[in-house]
C-alpha cells in the first residue's frame, strides 16, 4: 500500500494541544481492547474474523486493526445506531442469524464451515449474500442483501476507520478535542494536519509529518 | 429561535433609533448638547498641524488593527490567492507613514505619506471588490450564509478608512499659515467629521453583521452596535451643525467610543479563550474566535471624530 502520509503518526498529537485527557481516555480504551469474543461464541467469533478478513483485508507488515473484536464490543456494550430497518432484527440477532446463515451457506456448497472455505469460495458466497442471492432457514426470514448492506458493511468498515492506524493511512487527525479545523475549504490544511505527499514530494512531506502536531 | 429575534430586534432598534436620531437631529442635538456660543479664536498657525497629526494618529491606529486584522485572517486564508498580501504591505505602510506623520511638525503634505495612504484606500476598495467577489461566486451567491462565513464583506474598508483619513490629514496639514483648512471648498472638520460618521456606520455594519452571526451570546455584543451608532449620529450632526459651539457630550462620546475600540479587544480575547483548549489552543482559537485587533478600528475613527472636533472649534466657518 503506498504511503501517503508518510512520516504521519497520529498518536504523536497525544501530548500536543490537540487532544486532551478525556480524548487519550478514550484512544487508549479503544487500543485496549480485548482480543477475546464477549458476544459470539467461539463458531460465530472464528466465522465473523473470516468475514471481517475478506471485507477489509489488510497489509501483512502491521498488526491488524482487530475488527471482530470491535464489532463484539459494539454487542457486547449495546451500542446501538439508534435506528434499523424494520425487515432487520436487532444488531445481535442480525450478527447471530447472518454468521449461522453463511456457515449454513458454506456446508450445504462446499460440505465445510465458512472459516475453512479459500478467499475465493468465501468471497463468492459474500458476493452472493450482497447480491440478494442467499437463502435458507438461518436467516429466519431476514434478507440477506439487507444484512450485508446494513451490519457487515458499515460495523466492519466503521471499527477500521475509527483505529488511529488508520487514521494515519488517511492522515485523519483523530479527534477534533479540543483542537479542531479552521481552514475548512476544500483542499486547504491547518499546519497540525497530516502532509499528504505528492510524487517527488515525499521526503518534504515526512519531514513535515515529523514535526506535525 | 428566541434568542434570534431579540438579536435582530436590537439590531433593528439600534438602526431605528439612528434614523429617529438623524431625522431629528437639530431638535434632538439641541436637547442633548448645552449650547455655548463661543467667539471665533484666532487663527493658531500652529492648529492644522496640530489636527493633522491627530488624523495621522487615527489613521494609524486604523492601519494598526488591520494589518493585524487582516494577517491573522489572511494567514487563516493561507494566503490562498497572493494578493491577500496586499493589506499586509499597505497597512504596514500606512502604519508607518502615520507614526512618521505624528513625529512631524512640519506644515506641508509629505510626498511619501500622501502616496502611501492613497495606496492604501485603493487596496481597500480593490479589497472590497475581491471580497465581494468571492462571496458571489460561492454556491447560494449573497445569502447571509455566505456573508456570515466567506470573506468579510465591510473589512476591506477599514483600510480604505486609514487611507482617507491620512490623506485627509495631508491636506489639513498643507493649510497656508494663517488661512482655515479645507478639503474641496469645505471647512476640514466638516468634511473629516462626515467621514468619520460614514467610516463609523460602515464599521457598524460589518459588527453587526458578525455579531448577528454570533446570536449575541454576549450581552456585551450589542454594545458596538448600539454605543457607535450614536456617536456616528452626534459626529454627523456636528459635520452639519453649526460649528461655533462647544460639544462636550459629542466629545465625550467619542472619547467613550475610542475606549469601546480597546475593551472589544478585551472581550475578544476572553472569547477567545471561551474556545475550547482556551487560550492554551490558541494556534486554533486565536483563528477561529473572535478577531482580537477589529474591534480597535472602531478607536481609530473615534480619534478621528475627536480631530474633527478640534478642527472645527479651531476653524469656525459660520
């Protein structure tokens, strides 16, 4: 993956003016969490990490930002988005039915569960399930397309964007607490905002990164 | 939504009772300013140098407030187009003509001064046309969105101010010993004190404007839409009153509006530090909270108006 940020840190802000003690608080819980199912059980924990694998992949020379960890923890805490579809039911039941659904999906095509099938077999059934495609008595009557679309997609992607790793990917400065924005047109940069580099431009942008915050 | 309709409602009674006060204002000054009538001094040869170096004053403290003014907003801007330099160098400039101006007792306009601050009234008005410009070609064109949160509108102009009042000053102090000052065939306080009651007006709309935009969350908001008013009212009725007279309540209200100019700063500061992180944060807050040397242009005209006084005292013309 091409660095474009580089030299950016976000936890370098931890001490600067742009962050405060309620948002290290807050970072340093999000870093800590346990790398241990409160929710799932240990099928639905091993099936959920092959979904989260194959939805947003990442680089193998880091560790990985723990993505079914954060969505337990979403469960788990009954972090709720405050609104569903009527056809859904709750976020745990969803995750429950869907994961029992692709694991469903997975014996009756390829006679194994969902977590032993290769990327190409798992990518295929995801494909079906985003595609309407899947049925069977697990989903107990919740559309498959919806389940994708409304739970896989957005808890999946929303756990990674709120990790400081990928904050430094994108060179989003974390939270905006208490130093936030002040040149809010499009493509213009406060001076503690992260250096995207442009070609030729990299080794300016580190030096600059390297002294951001 | 309540707050809302008191802060238009002051803003409209602010107006109102400036109308009311232009409207009536031989029978209402008359009221307000004991009359006194005083004989005409002789000429003091040394008055229009005098007044002069008030007015160079003016203009600098003026130039003062939007070179940072207008170095704070623009670094904010990060100079995007490079002519937001322009005020910077003009400002400077007329800030520094204005203290050589005030150190000179000499009764002649100066070539460099007069220039620089002719300068600076063009970069103004140019100023104002970008500015204008900038406004209209944002989405929604002249909506009070863009007016609130794209390039001031009124600021510019304070630079045009600080440029007209030091040329103005250039022509007062190029008086002949011994004859009046004046400025296109009118007596110079006259046509100082009209400026500065328009100068004043335009200063209060653009903190009106601002103000609004802030919903008056501070009580002490209303104060330059309320006190500067007044005092352009009572300034333009001496640039239109008869000039024998003594104005002490005109005089001091400009005096009290000259201390308003600095408290604002004040206030501005302490907003700034209502920001969150405080002034600790100031790297954002000093940017994003209230613009700290603006409200000082306000002492800037109120010297001038105190100029004008003086002229007219000096130079009776009736």
């Amino acid at each position: 993956m091409t660095d474009r940020y580089p030299g950016y840190d976000v936890m370098s802000k931890r001490w600067t003016e742009s962050w405060n003690e309620t948002t290290r608080k807050v970072i340093d819980r999000r870093l800590a969490i346990s790398r241990e199912p409160r929710f799932f059980s240990g099928t639905e924990w091993r099936t959920l990490n092959a979904v989260c694998d194959r939805i947003m992949p990442q680089p193998k020379d880091r560790p990985p930002v723990p993505l079914a960890a954060f969505v337990d923890q979403k469960i788990a805490d009954r972090l709720m988005d405050g609104y569903r579809y009527a056809e859904m039911p709750p976020q745990d039941e969803a995750w429950r039915r869907g994961l029992a659904a692709l694991d469903e999906a997975a014996q009756e095509t390829h006679d194994t569960l969902f977590h032993m099938l290769s990327t190409e077999q798992q990518d295929g059934l995801l494909c079906r399930m985003q595609q309407g495609g899947l049925t069977g008595p697990a989903w107990g009557g919740m559309p498959c397309k919806l389940f994708f679309e409304h739970r896989v997609i957005p808890d999946i992607t929303h756990a990674y964007y709120a990790h400081p790793v990928a904050w430094n990917e994108i060179g989003f400065g974390g939270p905006a607490s208490p130093r936030g924005y002040v040149r809010m047109g499009l493509d213009r940069r406060d001076p503690w905002e992260a250096v995207e580099a442009t070609p030729g431009e990299e080794a300016h942008a580190r030096l600059k990164n390297d002294h951001g915050g | 939504m309540t707050r809302d309709s008191t802060a238009v409602a002051a803003s409209g009674a602010a107006l109102l009772g400036l109308a009311a006060l232009a409207l009536t204002r031989q029978r209402r000054c008359q009221a307000l300013v004991p009359t006194t009538h005083v004989p005409a001094p002789a000429i003091d040869p040394g008055a229009a140098v005098r007044a002069a170096r008030r007015m160079n004053r003016a203009a600098g403290v003026i130039a003062a407030s939007v070179l940072a003014d207008s170095a704070v907003e623009h670094y904010r801007g990060a100079f995007h187009n490079k002519a937001m330099v322009a005020p910077l160098v003009t400002a400077a400039l007329s800030l520094a003509v204005s203290a050589h101006g005030n150190a000179d007792k000499r009764p002649q306009a100066h070539r460099v001064r007069d220039s620089v601050y002719v300068a600076a009234a063009l970069t103004g008005l140019v100023g104002t046309c970008f500015h204008v410009f900038n406004i209209g070609k944002k989405p929604g064109g002249f909506s009070w969105q863009n007016l609130f949160y794209s390039a001031p509108i009124g600021a510019p102009m304070a630079l045009t101010l600080s440029g007209a009042m030091g040329f103005l000053a250039e022509r007062v102090r190029d008086t002949t010993p011994g004859q009046a000052p004046t400025i296109a065939g009118v007596s110079a306080g006259r046509a100082v004190a009209a400026a500065t009651s328009l100068g004043l007006l335009g200063t209060v709309g653009e903190a009106g404007l601002l103000h609004f935009r802030g919903a008056y969350h501070d009580p002490f908001m209303y104060l330059p839409v309320t006190i500067p008013p007044l005092t352009a009212a009572l300034i333009g009725n001496a640039a239109f009153g008869r000039t024998r007279r003594r104005r002490p309540l005109t005089r001091f209200w400009l005096r009290f509006t000259a201390l308003l100019g600095f408290a604002g700063a004040g206030f501005h500061a302490m907003g700034v530090a209502r920001n969150m992180g405080g002034w600790r944060n100031w790297r954002q807050n000093v940017l994003n909270g209230p613009p700290i040397p603006a409200p000082p242009s306000f002492t800037g005209l109120a010297l001038a108006g105190l100029a004008a006084l003086g002229l007219m005292e000096d130079h009776p013309d009736d």
